[in-house]
C-alpha cells in the first residue's frame, strides 16, 4: 500500500473523478499535501474520507441521480 497517491492515483482508488477529488479537498474534507508542484494525498487521509462518504439509502435518489432530473 503506497504512503501517498497522486490526484490520478486517488481518483482511481477512491473510484472518484477530479473534480470530486478537488472539491473535497477545497471543502476540507479531504487533506492534501505538497511535494514541489505536485498534490498528493496520503493513504491515511483518502482511505477514511471514503470510508465517510454517506451511505447509499434504499430507494432514495442519490445527488448524481437528483442532479440529472
């Protein structure tokens, strides 16, 4: 398991695109960190902001579905 994961990295262990990534971190949900010019998220951050995210709740439209509408 890697100490920290670059956005892209993150996006695709966390199952989340960009702007999801980027709009935690903006909100402070997700921590980030810098090394030089690149952005990186520690494992220890990104495994507890998706074990956060809300749940999923039987036949109630989640906010991608409502969204669409």
């Amino acid at each position: 398991m890697p100490l920290a994961w670059t956005i892209e990295e993150a996006c695709v262990e966390a199952c989340a695109g960009r702007s999801t990534i980027y709009d935690a971190i903006k909100n402070r949900e997700l921590r980030a960190v810098k090394r030089g010019r690149r952005t990186l998220i520690l494992d220890e951050d990104l495994r507890p902001w998706v074990k956060n995210l809300p749940p999923l709740e039987p036949g109630k439209p989640n906010q991608d579905e409502r969204s669409a509408a």
